[in-house]
C-alpha cells in the first residue's frame, strides 16, 4: 500500500514539475536558412563570389587558349621533323624545337591544373568565411531579440535531424520570428542590394570549374 501511494505521489510531483516547466517557457521559431537567404548581405555576397567566378573563368580561358596554340606549335613542329623532302639537319632542328614546345604544353596543363585548384580554395575559404561572418552577425540580432521579447528557446524550423527529418515536427507559427528578423536586417539595405537578379552571371557557358 505505503508503495502505491508513493508511486502516486511521485507521478504527480513529476507532473506538476513537467507543468511547471512548461509554464515558464516561452518558445519561439525562426526559419534561419530563409533569414540567411533574403538577408541583403547574402545577396551582395552571393553576387560578389559570381563576379569573382566570373573573372576566373576569364583568366582561366586564356590559359586553355595558351595552350590550344602551343599544342598546334608542336604539331606543326613535329610534322615539320618528320618531312622527308626537308634537310637531315632542318629535321633534327625541328625535332629539338618540337621537344622544347612540348615542355611548355605540359607546362601549361601543370598550371591550369594548379590553378584549378587553388582558385577552388581561395573561392570555397572566401564563401565559408563570409557565410560564418552572416550568420555570426544575424544570430546576433536574434539573440537580441529573443532575450527583449522574453523567449526561453529559439527553434530553427529549417533544421534537419541526423536522418533529414524537420528538428521541429509542428508549429503554429504563433511565435516566429522570420519576417520580423528579416524586415529589421534589410532595415539599412541600400538601394537595389535587394535585387537577387544580378548581372554576374557566366560568361562561359556550362557548368562553372569553381562553383
């Protein structure tokens, strides 16, 4: 009996004590990636790392220009070693010349590669900084806003779990904080920072090298 009675007790001081915490929270949602995405700062952001795209591509299209023309130099070269109409001693110059432009294609192949790759880095360091430094700065004002507004908890609705389920299975919507949080961000936009359809697209065509 003095057991039942203290297994009664217990589950009701752990429901006045599930009740009690409820009662002092006050729980708000945002959805952060929506936040990051119509924040002005990622817009200019996103334009700058295009136009950045942009001019490497350029640069690294007169790389492969470079080397088309020396390829075509020591095909010529080499079909000049091998003509037969020509001197013993015009086709050896030939053969050596067709050697040294042999050295700067594999040259050139070595530096569009190296530039492949380090403009790859330096384009994936630049967006992962400016990506840490947006959200430092939004979580900031969200923080801000969710200690003046008395929140307890703030929950990202864009959040995924381990196995890509939502973090936040339902809300009613009652407390986010998205278009409020972005109306003040986009506050102190300047003009047309706003305006996602930039003029820094590709100049090439197909699929980017460093995107």
């Amino acid at each position: 009996m003095k057991r039942f009675v203290f297994a009664v007790l217990a589950t009701s001081l752990i429901g006045l004590a599930q009740e009690s915490f409820a009662a002092d929270q006050k729980i708000a949602t945002v959805d952060l990636s929506k936040v990051f995405e119509k924040y002005y700062k990622t817009i200019q952001s996103s334009a700058a790392i295009k136009q950045e795209v942009n001019d490497m591509e350029k640069e690294r299209a007169q790389m492969i220009d470079a080397e088309k023309k020396h390829e075509e130099d020591w095909k010529a070269l080499i079909d000049k070693a091998n003509d037969q109409a020509t001197s013993a001693e015009a086709r050896d110059r030939n053969k050596r010349a067709a050697s040294e432009k042999y050295s700067e294609l594999e040259n050139d192949k070595q530096s569009i590669t190296t530039f492949d790759r380090v403009a790859r880095q330096r384009l994936e360091e630049k967006q992962r900084q400016r990506r840490d430094d947006i959200v430092k700065e939004i979580m900031g004002v969200l923080t801000a806003d969710a200690k003046s507004a008395g929140y307890t908890m703030v929950l990202d609705t864009s959040g995924a779990s381990a196995n890509m389920a939502p973090v936040v299975l339902f809300s009613n919507g009652q407390n986010d904080m998205t278009d409020a949080l972005i109306k003040e961000l986009n506050a102190t936009a300047p003009p047309g920072s706003l305006d996602t359809n930039t003029p820094a697209t590709s100049t090439l065509g197909g699929p980017s090298k460093f995107k």
